[in-house]
C-alpha cells in the first residue's frame, strides 16, 4: 500500500493546489472583507469541507476486448474492511456572481486470500481510485435564503488495477489495468434556508457526452447545522455513476452512499 499511496500523493497534492490557487487568489484586502459580515461585492467568500463518503460500489469492468466481463458489488461496509487510505475534500469561493468549486477524492483498496490450501495457492489485488473536480460558474438566482449556481468545468479520473497469484509465495501471474480519462460537466447547484441554523444543497450535474466516459452524472443531498459563526456540520446522500468505454475496455460504475462533513467558511 505505500508505494501504491506515494504514486498517488503528488496528483492529490497537485489538485489541491491547483484548487487552491484558484481559491486563494484574490488580494489580501478581499479577503479580509470576505472574513466579516456583510461582505463588499468585491469581496471573496469562501469554504473548505473535509467529508466522510460512506459509498458502495457496484458496476461491471472489463479490462481487455478478450477478457470477460467481471460484475462487483460492494457495500461500505465491505469497502472499509478493504481501506488502505482515503482522502475527500471540497472547497468553494464565491466573489460577487462568480463562483469556483473544487473536490477532490482518493480510495485506495486491496484485498487477498486462500485459493488453494495443496499446493498453497493465494491472491491478492488492489484498486486505487483519484478524481477530481474543478468547476466555475455564475449565481444566476441569489435571493435572501435562496440561491442558484449554473457551473462547467472537468472531472478527471485515475484508475489502477492490480491482481496477483502466487504459489507457495512464489507470483505466477500478475495483471494490472490502468484507465485514465477526463469528463466534461455541467452542473447545477441549489441551496435554501430552512431555519436560521439550517439549511439545505441539491448538487447534481452531467458530463463525459463521449469526450471522456460515455455518460457520468451525479446527484447529492444535503442538510447543514450552523455550530458557530464560521462552522457548519453537514449530512446527507450521494450518488455518482459513469461508463466509461475506450478500446474494447469497459468501466461502467456507480457509487452511493451518505455523506458527513464538516464546513470551515472564512
């Protein structure tokens, strides 16, 4: 697991900084604005959520036009028993009308067991999942306790497969698999008051439209607690399916599950 977590380290480092520095951009006035009520139209505002996305998984892959079609279905459950190393993060800065998201996410999972008992005979694999999401847009609908996001950007994906087959320790047969693609996506985002402390997101968006995967889209819910001035507990549901299609090769999966996080807003 560590050589496979130092391989993905620097893209996740990457994307954070290229967030970042789309977040972190303007003056240091702006900012400071940004940080008190009632903010100046020139002024930024921003949020960063560290989340736990308790996700299933369920789909079909096939790795190669002679191979066949392998079907998986996982729950959480199953996944965290699996877990090497996770890493989930969204963030967003709105100045004015325009507004800039990024989420970035890392799973890392293995697995292996007893095939044989004579002659010993085991397997071992391990899947490594990174994407991320870079989107701007415009508020096309802002109204007290009520607004609108209309956004485009890219999700970029990274998938690697390993399977191994020893015998009496000694690996007979490796394979590996590696898919790499970037959607385009449209998106839409919608938030509303509920009360004073509470209130609610809808985020779903559409992409991949053959560029990338043949279709992707996602769908998430969620309700947020305001605990203090600048910190907000969120929960809810998520929902994210893509089929992706490239050289007799096919990824065609979905993951759902609930989501936790944990909203900073400065």
């Amino acid at each position: 697991m560590p050589s496979r977590l130092h391989r993905f380290l620097p893209r996740v480092a990457g994307a954070l900084l290229l967030g970042l520095a789309a977040l972190i951009g303007p003056p240091r006035e702006a900012v400071a604005q940004a940080a008190a009520p009632g903010t100046t139209p020139d002024g930024w505002r921003f949020q960063i959520t560290p989340y736990l996305w308790m996700s299933g998984v369920a789909g079909d892959l096939t790795i190669s036009p002679r191979a066949p079609t392998l079907q998986f279905s996982e729950s959480f459950g199953d996944v965290l028993s699996d877990l090497d190393a996770g890493i989930f993060i969204t963030g967003l800065a709105i100045r004015d009308r325009f507004v800039i998201s990024a989420d970035v996410s890392y799973v890392a999972t293995s697995r292996k067991g007893e095939l044989l008992a004579a002659p010993p005979v085991s397997a071992k694999g391990s899947l490594d999942q990174f994407s991320t999401t870079l989107l701007a847009g415009y508020r096309a609908v802002e109204q007290p306790g009520f607004s609108l996001d209309l956004l485009g950007g890219l999700r970029a994906w990274s998938i690697e497969a390993e399977a191994e087959a020893r015998v009496a320790g000694t690996p007979f047969a490796r394979q590996t698999a590696t898919l790499d693609w970037v959607d385009p996506i449209l998106a839409v985002r919608l938030r509303g008051d509920i009360s004073p402390r509470l209130s609610a997101h809808v985020i779903g968006d559409i992409g991949g439209f053959g560029a990338g995967a043949r279709f992707t889209w996602q769908l998430a819910g969620l309700v947020n607690y305001q605990l203090s001035e600048n910190l907000y507990a969120s929960g809810g549901y998520r929902h994210l399916a893509t089929d992706y299609r490239e050289g007799g090769r096919r990824l065609d999966f979905s993951l759902s599950g609930p989501i936790l996080g944990l909203t900073y807003r400065f």
